[in-house]
C-alpha cells in the first residue's frame, strides 16, 4: 500500500496565494510515501512545504517555475507501475490525448502525470494511463478562469491503483474514486 | 549419606570459588547485569551456601531452609542441570560428577511425573501445579503444554484440546483479518467480493476516460473523519511504530528475537502482530512499553515447542496467553488507575506490608532510613512481570513458579519481590539510597531456586 500524491499547477504567488484550506486541513505529514508535482509551483516555499509532507519529491519544471534546475521530465518505478512526469507545457497541442500517447511511449510508463491544462483528467488508451491532477489552487489557465481546485491521490497496491481525486467543488472537498489494474503481461506498445 | 557430602565440599571451597570468578568474568552480556566482584548469593554447593545464610540473620525463615536444604540442593543441581544459557553454573559440573547421577534421576523423574499427568484423559490440575511450581524439566514440550494448561488456554479433559485449540487458532486468524489488515487490502477484498464483473468489462475498454465512482463514508486515505478505515489505521501506526521500536530492543543478545535474519524478522512481525492486535481490542490501555518483553517469553516457549503444529501455531497460541496472562494485571498499564485501588500504587503497597510483615527491620531500613519506596523499584518489577531482572533462562523458572503458583500470579509475585528483597538485605541494610537504589534497579545474579523457596515460604501478609 503506497500512497502517491500528484499535485501540480500551484501557481502561488502569483495566480494564486495559497492551498484551499479545506485541502491543506487533509494533507498533514506522515500518510503519503511520495509526492509527485507536474510543476509551476512556482517558488521555492512551495517547494519546502511539500518536502514537510513528505521527503520523498518529484518534480518537473513547468514554464513558470523559479528554480529552473527541475528536469523536464521524469520516472519512477513505485510497486509494479512505471510512473512518468511532465508538465505538459511542451506537448503541443496542449493537453492532447494523442500527443500525450506520443510522450508516454517514448518515457515507456504505465502511468503519465501531467499537467498544464489546470483541468482533472483520467484517460485510459493503448495499455497506458494518463492521469491529470488539474491545479490544488484554482489559478486560472489561458483556457480558462473558471477552475474548480482539485488534486489526486494514488493508492498503489500490487498490481492495482486506486486513484481517489479530490475536488473543490462549491466550497466543499468531493472525493471520487477510480480503480484500474495493471494486465499482468503488459504488451509493448510498439 | 548426604550429611558425608557436606562435609567433604568445603574443602574444594576455594577452587570452586575460584573456578567460579573466572567463569564469571567471562559471562558478558547474558542480559542480567552481574556486577563484578559481589557474587553473594549467587548459586553455589550447600556448605558454601550455608555460610552465606548466617549473614542474612532471619530466624525461623531459615531453620526451615536449612531442614529442607537436601531437597533444595538437589532442585539447585537440576536447575543447574537445566540452565543451558546459565554460564554460571557449569563449574558445579565438573566437581560434583558424583551428585550428578542423582540429580539425572530427579529430573528424568520429573519429567515422568509430568508426562503422567498430562497423558490423562482428565488432568489434574492441582497436582500438575504442584510439580510444576518446582520447576519445569526442559525438553519436548513440557513447558509449552504445563503453562497452556494452567494458564487456562488448554481445557483439563485431553479430548477437547484438539477442538478447542483449532477454534482458538481460527479466532484469532479472523481477528487479525478485520483488525490487521490495510484499508487498501480490505477495500481490494470487498471489491473483488462483489464486483468482479463490472471490473472485467470496463478494463476491457481499450480508451476512452476512466469511469469514476462515488466514495462512501469518507472512505478516502486523507481522511480526518473518525469512522473512516483510513483514519483508524493511521492512528494505528504511530502504535504500531513504537511496538517495531521496542521489539528490536527485545533480548538483543538472542538470536531468536535480534538480527536481521529471516528467522529473528518473522519472529519480530509474529510479535509484532500480537502486540498490535492487543492494543487494537484494548483502546484503553493501547500498547505500552514493556508489554513486549512479557510477551517474549511465552513466545519463545510456544516457538519452541518440539511438537511442529504447536510451534507454527505460536502466534495465535501467545496471543491468547498472553491475554489471560495480563488479565489480572492489566489495570497496572493504565495510568489513570494510578492511585485507584487496582492500581500500580495499591499492588506496591502492598509489597510494602508484605515485606512489613516479613523482616521488620529491613521495612524499617528501607521506607525510613534510606528512603528507598517502592515506587522506585517495585513498578518495573511487577508491570513487567520480572522479565527484566532476569535472564531468560531465570525467567522461565520464575515464571513456572508464578503461573502454577496456587496463591494466584499477583500473589505469588509479590512473593517473590519479597524474597528478591529479602535475599539482599545485608547489602541494603549497608547501603544508603543511592546505593539501594542502584543495588535494586540492576539485580544482581542469585540462586533462582533459593529465591523461590524464600517466596514460598514467607508469612502472608494478614493485615
């Protein structure tokens, strides 16, 4: 039982001031194993406060981030599941499923977090999983004001992901839950 | 013919005792602390130990002892015949091959005398107590099978264990289901119970957006409402951290419980269950230190168990033990029945009037002269059951005598403190607080089968 927080799309300062604070009540040290941020956090605070939830951090660089020593895309291999990162911004078009695809073939993970479009989303195609965590704080996108705060946290458990979502929908926190298993002979996807 | 032998040891006195320091010095790291140079009371041949009574002036308590030194000295060699770890006592060995014969009889005797017992269709507890409150033979299953019978585990008629041991050992498997297992692993079962179906056709989709599902009950991992599994569980590891804590501090010097292989790790998680389990069904009192090191020994003795179902089954067997073990001590963990009278503070008092009405003038030394309370004392000793005076060796005797005692286990164990006190008073009655204090909290190594003689025969405390 691995518990993995993906989180991205801050944009504190300056889209927005802080986490909701309905959502920074839930998220306290010492229930998640790993944290993965799609990026545009954007300062370094941020950064700190994150590494007190949880000392194991991913991060990727988003266009807005201060520190530009963050890579542009990463993995990691947690239980059974590849993981892949990246933010997003470089995948043109942005947040296309298709493009999207292209990147996780080439990173060849089961599970792509990505972020940029500030909109939750969870897709499943060709054998792999892309997973959008949309932005904890609502900060407007150039799509978009109208952004509904939400985050994701995965249960990973042998061959078996539980991924429950968290929304601010309307002031309060909405939890919904998805679940997918991973086939045990994973075709390549070439 | 003995009263000749008695004779002849004084003689080898001096080789002996020196033999002995030796040996003594060497012993390192056994667990009990034996400081160097006080030897004392430490087990030695009867003439040598007479001496040593004549320091401790009791009267009449040890007129008796002495009339009953035959039988004593005899139980002493077993007892050295018996103590594998007991670094100690392997000089007696080489000189008094020619009681070795005898006490080879006595334990091949015993051992008889309670496989008899236990073979009958209807076993007869009382007797069974009274052999084995003069100390388990070691071997075969003797012990495991003696302690789960008094203890209450075991039903006396011998038809019914099967049935009763198989229920017990499901018991407990099924409550380590509901309790020990993770939020996700219990989610992932009741998944698999009821949608199995809808589960098959919607991986079956090769795209498209994954369906979402509502959650019922705050039933998400960051969940901060009381009734969630999840909150449940993360309460639980705090718990659960300090048990893996302590159990790694448990007899370090045992290969059994320490160490990184995969023997010591499964004996640790097994523990470590039990512990959690216990703390899980008694939110009251939760887990506090030093319930592992009560623990250990029942382990250890259920583990070692020669008969191979019973020793796989230890976990669930020691879970429950241990239950009826604590079940009239327990109250000694909660601190807030302190000061109540089923507390730690009323069991110390008593110890107090017992020692009273004992050796008045030892009382007398150490509640007003040197100031020693029990407190200071007494509460490792009696929470934990002596297991952190002794080697685990010791303990096991002590604890042979404790659980078949028929005064019942508190009972008896303030005997025993007692005695503990009784067998140092020359050393206390020297000694200001600070030197009490540290004599007490670090036991010196001492004749465990003089020790319980001492506690058996004490006058009770009639006030």
């Amino acid at each position: 039982m691995v518990l993995v927080l993906a989180i991205g799309d801050l944009h504190i300062p300056h889209r927005a001031p802080d986490l909701p604070p309905k959502f920074k009540s839930m998220l306290v040290p010492g229930k998640i194993q790993h944290i993965i941020c799609t990026g545009n956090l954007c300062i370094k605070e941020v950064h700190d406060y994150f590494k007190t939830l949880c000392p194991d951090l991913h991060i990727t660089r988003g266009e807005y981030d201060e520190d530009s020593r963050y890579p542009e895309n990463k993995t990691l291999t947690i239980g059974q599941f590849k993981l892949g990162i990246c933010h997003g911004h470089q995948v043109i078009p942005w947040g296309d499923l298709d493009s999207l695809a292209m990147v996780q073939r080439q990173l060849d993970v089961d599970i792509l977090v990505t972020g940029h479009t500030h909109q939750f989303k969870a897709y499943k195609h060709e054998g792999g999983v892309v997973i959008n965590p949309g932005s904890a704080t609502g900060a407007y996108s150039s799509f978009t004001y109208d952004v509904n705060p939400s985050f994701v946290l995965m249960d990973i458990d042998g061959l078996r992901v539980v991924v429950y979502v968290y929304e601010l929908i309307d002031g309060e926190v909405k939890v919904d839950k998805i679940d997918f298993k991973k086939t045990a002979t994973a075709p390549s996807a070439h | 013919m003995l009263k000749g032998k008695k004779l002849k040891l004084p003689d080898r006195l001096g080789s002996l005792v020196a033999g002995f320091e030796d040996k003594d010095e060497d012993s390192g790291g056994s667990g009990s602390v034996s400081e160097l140079g006080e030897e004392l009371e430490i087990l030695q041949p009867t003439g040598f130990r007479s001496d040593r009574e004549s320091e401790t002036d009791d009267d009449h308590d040890h007129n008796e002892v002495q009339e009953e030194e035959p039988m004593v000295k005899r139980k002493m060699k077993v007892d050295a015949e018996l103590e594998h770890n007991g670094r100690q006592l392997r000089h007696e060995k080489d000189g008094l091959s020619h009681i070795s014969v005898i006490k080879t009889i006595e334990v091949d005797e015993k051992r008889s005398d309670i496989e008899y017992e236990i073979s009958q269709k209807e076993i007869n507890l009382e007797k069974l107590q009274r052999i084995a409150s003069t100390g388990i033979p070691e071997g075969g299953n003797l012990r495991a099978t003696v302690w789960k019978l008094i203890l209450g585990y075991l039903p006396p008629s011998r038809d019914l264990w099967e049935k009763e041991l198989s229920e017990n050992r499901k018991k407990y498997a099924k409550l380590k289901e509901e309790l020990l297992l993770t939020p996700s692993e219990l989610a992932r079962m009741k998944e698999e119970a009821f949608q199995s179906n809808k589960h098959n056709n919607a991986h079956n989709d090769t795209a498209g957006p994954l369906i979402r599902h509502e959650i019922s009950h705050e039933d998400h991992p960051l969940s901060l409402g009381k009734a969630s599994v999840w909150h449940q569980y993360f309460e639980h590891t705090e718990i659960a951290e300090q048990i893996d804590r302590d159990l790694q501090r448990t007899h370090p010097e045992m290969k059994f419980f320490s160490g990184e292989s995969s023997f010591g790790r499964k004996h640790r998680e097994s523990m470590r269950n039990v512990l959690l389990l216990f703390s899980k069904l008694n939110p009251a009192i939760r887990y506090v230190q030093g319930m592992n090191e009560v623990l250990a020994p029942l382990y250890y003795v259920f583990s070692t168990d020669t008969d191979e179902k019973n020793a796989s089954n230890a976990e669930a067997d020691s879970f429950s033990c241990f239950v009826l073990l604590l079940s009239d001590s327990v109250d000694h963990f909660c601190q807030q029945l302190d000061n109540s009278s089923v507390g730690i503070l009323s069991t110390l008092s008593r110890l107090s009037d017992l020692l009273k009405a004992n050796d008045e003038e030892l009382w007398r030394h150490l509640e007003f002269t040197s100031k020693v309370k029990p407190q200071y004392y007494g509460f490792r000793w009696i929470t934990l059951l002596l297991t952190q005076e002794f080697n685990l060796q010791s303990i096991l005797r002590i604890w042979d005598s404790l659980i078949s005692s028929p005064f019942g286990i508190q009972e008896m164990l303030l005997r025993v403190c007692c005695a503990m006190l009784l067998c140092v008073k020359s050393r206390l009655l020297s000694g200001d607080f600070a030197a009490n204090l540290k004599l007490l909290q670090h036991y010196p190594e001492i004749n465990i089968e003089h020790l319980l003689q001492v506690a058996q025969d004490l006058t009770p405390d009639t006030s």
